[in-house]
C-alpha cells in the first residue's frame, strides 16, 4: 500500500455521509424517510420509481442546483398532496442529519415562496434556503465545509461528446471542492458576462461603465483559469502517482485561451490582456453569441496508453476514463478536505464489463465511503452482497 493510499485508509476510518434523509413533496414522493449507516447503499426499482430523484436530492445538500441542474420549482410534487389543507411556506423540502468525521450535523434545504412589494404590485418569487445545525445560512458555500458530493449519471455517459458547455460544468464542479469561492466566482462572471453583453446590445455605450464590467470580468477571469489550471495539474500528478489497476490511465487538458496564456505569462499580465481582450471584442460580440474567454473553455481527456482522445475511445471506454477521473477526483478530495465527499451515482454500471464492474465496485468498498448507487438491475451487484445496504424501489416507497 503506498504512503497516499495508507492516509486515505487513516482518514476515511472517520465516517462521512448521510444517515438520515427526509423528503417532502420531493417530485414522486409525497414523503420519504431513510435511515442509514455509513456503507454502499445499492437502490434498485423500476424505469421511473424514483432512483434518480433520490440521488439528486441528495446533490442538493451541496451548493448549486443539483445533479440536473434543474429549475428549482420543477422540483415541487406534482398530483394531489397529502398536506394539501395545511399552508405551508416550503414547496419541497429535504432534511438530512449527516456525520462529517463522526461529528454529527443537520441540513436542511427547501423552495420558500416568497412575496417582494413594489410600488404598484405584489410580486411573488421562490427562493432556495438552507440550514445547517438549525442555522440560516446566506451562503451556499457554506455547505462544502460539511458535506461533499461527486456524481455519475447517464447523460455524462456523453460528456466526452458533443460541445464543452456540460464539460465546462463537470470540470468546475471538480474545482469548487478545492476552491469554494469558485462556485461564487463563475457565477458573478456570468452576470457581469451577461450585463456587459446587455449594455452593448442596447447600444448604450457608456466607455466608463463597460471598462469597469471588463475590468471586473478579467479580474474573475483569471481567476477562474488560475483554480482550473491548479485542479487538472493536481489530478493529472495524482494519476500519474497513483495510476489505477483496472481503469485507464487518463491525462487531461485544458484548452482556454486565458488558462493558456496563464502558461507563459504572469497573472497580472494576462488580467490586463483580458480586459483589452473585451474592450476589443465590444462589436464581435453582437455577431458570435460568445467571445473567447473563460466562458468558453473546453478540457480535453486522452487515453494515455492509447495516446486517443476521450471522444474517439469506444462507449466503454469513455465510461471508465470517466470513473478514472471520479476515482481520482474522490481520493483527492478526501486529501484534500480530510474527510471522505459521497458519491452519487447513476446507473453507474452501464456500458461497464464485468470485470470493471466488480472492480469499480470493490474499490467503492476499499474507500470505506458513502455510495448511492442506482440501478434497474439487481444482479449486478453480487459483489457487495453482505457488505452494503440494499433497497428496492415500489409505489415511492423503499423496501429492504
Ligand atoms: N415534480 C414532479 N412531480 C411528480 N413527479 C415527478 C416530478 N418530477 C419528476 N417526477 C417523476 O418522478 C418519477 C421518478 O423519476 P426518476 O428519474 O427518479 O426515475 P428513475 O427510477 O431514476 O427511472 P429510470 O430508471 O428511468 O432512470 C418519474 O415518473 C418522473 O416523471
Ligand atoms: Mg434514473
């Protein structure tokens, strides 16, 4: 055992998870209660019965908007409710009491409804609040100091395809556990993104206005590709330090024009190139939907054995670059955070051969973690028998 694994081993013998998660009005369910320990919990049940509901009620006990980066109010039960003749102020609620490091804490989080007075109107509009230990707080960010969650699910079965948008995602949602400011970071850019896009279209050109939404826009900038740039130099290390017996031997890339620059210049340097950069793109950007910058970085994955990249590798083949990197990620992060992140995930199985599905399946085991674990296939999961918690989905309910 090497010296890092040893050190995982001594900080995972500290339990974090979830033991106990209460929903309401939560899509399917009306209410449901689980109670649980700290192990692999395998949720079986039919196409719709509520595997992945489940799974992404749990995302939300970290910040953001889950693992479907959904509309909070699409969330909400639809169908008649039990609680229906009682006014309540939440359109769904989740309650969880978790261990971080045996230490014990609660969480909650929910939709309030919520009335804004103007002049002329009353304006309704629904807000997502979150507590923890009985505490309001204003910060989302707040949560990553208790919990942590790294998913898989089907539609990332794709990631490795098709344009960078849901690879921009993962790979931030990678950076936010090391970083958790970046989660707020790339979100303000966004917005500033958004305005700057808005007062240039509207034609109002205020030189004064825009220079300072580019000024700020740089600053960010940079340091978005700064924490990116941190977090794919420690994985690709970590995977070459610690390759992986069974899944493949990964080496990631970034391909930005700010997180390249960021390779031969110094930070201060390239936030004044970033903000000539969008003064200069102040007319292009009423013809292209997006200028070149943070906003449009792509990161690229390879095969290394194979010197391939991700999108030419078989169906299989992605699926277990993609567990290297979750692999790689989740044992960083119980380094890092000295203590173990949950892992959700999703009809993990698919497209995996028998040999890497019992191999994923005892390394879960291994990292002495929490796994929520989907499938509509029972069968597949011998290999924790005796050593897991099985539920079955039927009528959103869960049976033993
Ligand atoms: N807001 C909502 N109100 C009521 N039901 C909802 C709501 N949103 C989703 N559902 C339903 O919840 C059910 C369970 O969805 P979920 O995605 O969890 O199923 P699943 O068990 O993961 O299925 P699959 O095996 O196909 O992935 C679906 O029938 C879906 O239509
Ligand atoms: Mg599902």
């Amino acid at each position: 055992m090497t010296d890092l694994s040893q050190k995982i081993k001594e900080i995972t013998t500290e339990k974090s998870g979830v033991t106990r998660l209460t929903l309401t009005d939560y899509r399917n369910y009306p209410t449901l209660r689980i109670e649980t320990d700290i192990e692999p919990i395998v949720i079986t049940g039919e196409n719709g019965s509520g595997k992945t509901n489940i799974l992404e009620s749990l995302s939300f006990l970290t910040p953001g908007r889950g693992l479907r980066g959904t509309k909070l109010s699409d969330i909400k039960r639809i169908g008649t409710s039990p609680f229906a003749s009682i006014q309540k102020e939440t359109e769904w609620s989740i309650a969880a009491e978790i261990l971080k490091n045996n230490e014990h804490h609660s969480i909650g989080t929910a939709l309030q409804k919520n009335i804004r007075e103007t002049e002329e109107t009353l304006q309704r509009f629904d807000r997502r609040i979150v507590k923890i230990d009985n505490q309001k707080i204003t910060q989302q960010a707040e949560l990553g100091k208790y919990i942590s969650a790294i998913w898989v699910t089907p539609q990332m079965d794709r990631l490795f395809l098709g344009g960078p948008q849901p690879r921009r995602s993962f790979l931030d949602r990678l950076v936010y556990a090391f970083d958790l400011e970046h989660a707020k970071r790339t979100a303000n850019f966004e917005h500033l993104y958004r305005q700057w896009y808005q007062l240039i279209k509207s034609g109002h050109n205020d030189h004064h206005w825009l220079s300072s939404l580019e000024a700020d826009m740089s600053a960010l900038g940079v340091a978005i590709a700064a924490a990116r740039r941190e977090q794919i130099a420690r994985l690709n290390t970590f995977i070459t330090n610690e390759p992986d017996d069974i899944f493949p031997d990964v080496k990631l890339e970034l391909d930005g024009l700010i997180e390249k620059k960021l390779d031969t210049e110094p930070a201060i340097e390239v936030e004044d190139f970033y903000t000539a950069h969008l003064a200069q793109q102040r007319q292009n950007i009423l013809y292209n939907d997006s200028i070149d910058g943070v906003n449009r970085t792509d990161f690229r994955v390879y095969f290394k054995k194979k010197d391939l990249p991700a999108e030419l590798c078989s169906t299989g083949e992605q699926k277990a670059l993609l567990i290297s990197i979750i692999l790689a990620q989740t044992k960083c992060q119980i380094l890092h955070q000295s203590f173990a992140p949950i892992l959700l995930l999703d009809e993990v199985t698919t497209h995996l051969d028998e040999k890497k599905r019992d191999a994923l399946l005892q390394k879960i085991l291994e990292l002495n973690l929490q796994a929520w674990i989907t499938s509509t296939e029972p069968q597949n999961f011998t290999a924790l028998n005796g050593k897991a918690r099985f539920f079955k989905l039927e009528n959103n309910n869960l049976f033993c």
